[in-house]
C-alpha cells in the first residue's frame, strides 16, 4: 500500500493560500519531516520553546500578582490564535502558519507589559533603539538556543515574514534582527505579506481590543455604564438586554465580548471578500506584490476599533493605579539595566558569555544589547526577584 505524504496541507487552500511544500526555506536547510508539513514544524517549535513557555507570567496590561484571571502573554497569544484558525478556515488560508505566527508575535514582548518596554525603549535610546516586534525576530533567530548546529528555532521564510511585517511592509531602516536576518536570506521587506501574515495580524487586534475591556472591568478601572459610552458597545448590549431582560453584569460582559468577536470576524470576512474580488490574488506572490492590505476591518467597523481603543487609551491604559505600576517598573528596569550594563559580570554566567562571545565587553552597544535581550526574556516575578537579589542588602543575609 503506498504511504500518504504529509508534506502538503490536508485542508483545501485557495489559489493565493501559502503551500508549505512551496515555502521559501529556511536559513539553515535540513531534512524535510516525514509525517508534518513545513509550518506544522514551525508551530510546534515555537510551542516547544523556552520564551513561548516564559509568556506565562508575561503580563498584558496587569502585574501577574494582581490576581489569576487577568490576562498574561500566553493567554492573549492562545486567543489570537483561536481566532486566528476561525478566520484562516473560513478564508481558506493555512492554518498552521497562521497559528505559527499568532503564537510568535509576541514573544520579544518585555515583563510588566507596554510599560517594561517604555523604559527598556529609555535604556536603548543610544545603543540602537528596542522595538518588540524586532524583539520577537530576535527570539526566533538568535537568542533560542535549541540546536547543536544553529542558533534560533530556524523557521521557514514565511513564519519569519510574518512576524517581520505583523504591521504591514517595513518602512525606514529595519531594525538589529531583521538586518542581521537580511543578510542570510531575502526578506522582500518592500512588500506586503502573506494573507496567514494578515489574518494573525487582524486576529491580534481582534483579541486585545475585546478581552481589555473585560480585565478592565474586572479590575473595577471602569464600568458597564462607561463603556456604553461607545457606541458599538452600547448597540450590542442593549440588544443583549432586550434578549436576556434581567441579566446579571458579569453574564453580560461574557456575551458583550462574544457578540464583539462575533461582529469583527464577520466584518473581516466579508470586507476581505470584497478585497478579494478586486485584487483576484491567484497566489501568494499577487498577495504581496498587491499593493494593498487584503485581510482588512471594513471602514465603519474601522471606525468602531478606533473608539474603542480610544477608549481604553484614556479609561484604562491611562488609569492612574496602571501608572503607579509604571513608576515602579520604571525603577526596576532602570536600576537592572544600569547595573548590568556597567558591569555585566552581574550577568549570570551564561550571559555573560554572551557578551563575550559578541565582544560586547568592550563595546557599550553589543553589551547594551545583550542587556536588553536578557530583560526583556524576564518574566514579571522573575524581574522583581532579580531586583531584589541586587538592590535589597538583606537578600542574601536572611
């Protein structure tokens, strides 16, 4: 009996779907799985990595001791990419690298969320800058240590554009990991990326905008009354109301957020139709060289997302107990770089190998550097211990 090959895709795809047995490569060749597809391998490495686990105690907008249902890296990355797979199926794109990118995006993510990188964005001002979603690249490429052979989880070409381009094609001068990546294989940063690239992307904003402001209300930042202050959020629920008369609040927030995904996926899916029916991409190369984004909000639901970040810019991210959190992590990332990079024999011993290695001992960039890739690896407790372990003078002394 002849043996199926599990090299191609056991789903039907559309003509401009990416094919794993067509994918570009990657950096290091090696031998082909015999029962998972190119982006299958790439997914389950990324799983099976050191910085993919730490995303656990990573927190979104909250510190992790706060309370166990607020959610982390990980939990955020998880619904990125359910909603990921629903839009990836019914657009019928690959699921495996959609999900391979969803699970990758926010991995070069800081502790202690956006307020971890505004200060270690501070640190990095003269040594080069701190950019995230560059971070992530870094992750993937360089700083997983996985192989004998290589360094990084070496990814196919197009899990690496999709994390290259999460918000469309690179404009102005790339940053440390997509140059250092530039140099071993062609990134095309010019162009747009692949619709799995697209839907991670839209998948993403799908995800943070509905799920903050449920923490938001759980952390009693704000209320039901203020967010009927937004007009799509006052629509839906008071046709939730008008279902369920006398529902009680936390079951109204569940299917407030329900109805919202619910609205988006459907308005993606039908605004990329009609984007597809007037690019008629026949491959994945159509879909880069289009012009244009494909997997897209329509612009009324556009205008929707806008009021709603808007919303929890000023209600939420702005809440004067986020930015007391600030403060604090101002002085724990501060005081840890500052340490570390006037001497990195504070390091442990494995990174201050690093430093070596890249001759960052005596060079105030490549040390700054290595600094900041073992930072921003921190876990929020990881960080705080570390902090006290350097700055409490009874640490070790108890």
């Amino acid at each position: 009996m002849e043996q199926p090959s599990y090299n191609y895709c056991a789903l039907p795809l559309a003509g401009y779907a990416s094919k794993p047995e067509e994918s570009l490569g990657r950096v290091y060749d090696e031998p082909k799985s015999s029962h998972r597809t190119a982006f299958q391998r790439d997914h389950d490495r990324i799983i099976h990595s050191s910085a993919f686990r730490r995303l656990k105690y990573k927190t979104q907008v909250f510190v992790y001791h706060e309370g166990d249902h607020y959610r982390t890296r990980l939990t955020h990355t998880l619904e990125v990419a359910q909603i990921g797979r629903t839009l990836a199926r019914a657009l019928m794109v690959n699921e495996d690298l959609v999900e391979a990118v969803a699970l990758a995006h926010d991995m070069g993510h800081t502790p202690f969320a956006h307020a971890g990188e505004d200060h270690l964005c501070k640190m990095m001002e003269p040594y080069g800058g701190f950019e995230h979603n560059d971070q992530s690249l870094r992750v993937l490429t360089t700083l997983e240590r996985q192989h004998p052979e290589w360094n990084g989880l070496n990814l196919t070409w197009e899990a690496l554009e999709g994390v290259i381009k999460h918000n469309g094609p690179v404009t102005g001068e790339p940053q440390i990991a997509s140059r250092e990546l530039q140099e071993k294989m062609d990134m095309r940063f010019s162009t747009h990326a692949s619709m799995e690239a697209q839907v991670a992307a839209l998948s993403d904003d799908i995800a943070y905008n509905n799920h903050d402001f449920e923490d938001g209300i759980r952390a009693g930042l704000f209320s039901i009354a203020d967010l009927e202050e937004v007009p799509v959020l006052e629509r839906v629920m008071a046709a939730i109301r008008d279902k369920y008369p006398n529902i009680e609040d936390r079951y109204l927030i569940q299917e407030t957020k329900r109805e919202m995904i619910g609205l988006m996926v459907e308005d993606v899916l039908v605004q990329t139709g009609d984007n597809l029916n007037k690019v008629k991409p026949e491959s994945p190369e159509d879909v880069r060289m289009c012009g244009q984004q494909i997997v897209a909000f329509s612009p009324k639901m556009h205008e929707e997302v806008r009021k709603i970040r808007e919303f929890l810019h000023n209600r939420m991210y702005r809440h004067y107990t986020i930015n007391r959190i600030g403060l604090k992590v101002e002085r724990i990332v501060g005081d840890l770089f500052q340490a570390f990079h006037r001497n990195y024999h504070l390091l442990p011993n494995n990174w201050q190998q690093r430093v070596e290695e890249g001759g960052g001992s005596g060079n105030e960039q490549v040390r700054a550097r290595i600094v900041a890739d073992y930072i921003a690896g921190m876990t929020d407790r990881y960080a705080i211990r570390e902090h006290e372990r350097l700055f409490d003078l009874y640490w070790d002394l108890r």
